[in-house]
C-alpha cells in the first residue's frame, strides 16, 4: 500500500482514502455517469459499460473516494496483439484532475494478472484532446520509451464527417519493472513522490484542505 498527500496549508483536514482497483458490474451505473459528465469522452450505452466492467474487468480500473467514482479507464487486449493494451475511455472527475490519478490508474492496469504479458500500450485521441495526449506523452516519457503517432480512423473516410479523425498513439515496448519502478508525478505542494504497487485494492491517503 502507498500513499501521497496534497495540501497547501499548514492545516491538515482528516484524510479520505482514494481507492483503485477493478471495476464490477455494479460500477456500470456509476461509470457512465463519470463518462457522460467527461469531456472529449463519447458516451455509449448503459449495457456497453455492463460489459466493460464484466468482460474486460481486469483490464479496466476505477478510483474511488468515499464510494464515489472519481476516475476510470477502460482497457482491453486484442485477440491478435497479446502483448498491447488498447486504453478505450478515461475519464477522472475534475476535483481530482491534475494529481497523478490517471497515470496511477494505468500503472495498476499494467501491474495486473491479465496485462503480465504487455509490453505496448495503444489509444486513439482527437487532434484537440490536450489532457489525453499530455497524459500518454508523460506516460511514454516516464517509462523512457518512445511514443508514436498515426492516423487510425479518418474523419471522412470513416466518420463520413460525424466525428473528428481518431489518431492511434502507441507507447512501447516496455517492461513490467519499468512499469513497477514508474514514479508518477505528486501532487506540488508533496516533496516525496509516490509508487502505486500492485494489490487487490490499492489505497491511496489524501489529505483535502
């Protein structure tokens, strides 16, 4: 279990447990919530997150704080890649933006069961998507390999004009230990930063101010 703490005042409020690990089916609800609410995030039907928290459960994860949903990613590996995680959606609440969650979520991810074989990480954002592309880029950055870019899915070609064109970045390869000894970004005002290790539910203490 690791923690970090935020806070710019001298005062510490009493900490609440931010928590990450897989999703269920009860999650369904309260991750399409988060997803509707999220912007540059499509939204699908209540049944496709059914599914995304029943069959691709274990390459998926959801943060929680005080039973709340904050943050989720869905993932999945493709049947002729087993060595990629293709990361669908993520979406994180925008009270916890900025604080390393979605790089912690992804590192949980990786460090599971169903991604032990994962050495490349694939997504698809949209030319305008800032904070998917800062997140990625970090990611490829933190784990010193490259990342590149293409067009997967062209706005007209594919979209006939009803969405923008799909860039797939790709992050790898990578190693497992690359992945564990990752030390995502702490909250400013913390001077240590902190490690996510791989458990069944990951607890992570945050002080609020």
């Amino acid at each position: 279990m690791n923690s970090f703490q935020e806070g710019d005042s001298p005062q510490a409020r009493p900490r609440k447990p931010l928590a990450i690990r897989n999703p269920t089916p009860t999650d369904a609800i309260s991750v399409h919530n988060l997803i509707r609410a999220s912007a540059f995030v499509d939204d699908n039907s209540p049944y496709l997150y059914l599914l995304v928290c029943s069959h691709f459960a274990n390459t998926s994860a959801i943060a929680e704080r005080n039973g709340e949903t904050v943050g989720v990613i869905s993932g999945y590996i493709p049947p002729e890649q087993p060595d990629t995680l293709f990361v669908w959606q993520v979406a994180v609440d925008p009270m916890m933006r900025r604080r390393g969650l979605a790089r912690a979520m992804l590192k949980y991810m990786l460090l599971g069961d169903a991604c032990r074989k994962v050495r490349y990480i694939d997504t698809t954002v949209t030319k305008d998507n800032e904070a998917s592309r800062k997140l990625f880029s970090s990611f490829a950055d933190k784990l010193g390999c490259p990342l590149q870019e293409s067009l997967l899915f062209d706005r007209h070609k594919h979209f006939l004009n009803l969405h923008d064109s799909e860039y797939l970045l790709r992050i790898g390869p990578f190693s497992t230990d690359a992945v564990r000894n990752d030390v995502p970004a702490a909250p400013k005002a913390e001077p240590a930063p902190f490690q996510t290790g791989r458990i069944e539910r990951l607890t992570i203490q945050e002080t609020r101010q």
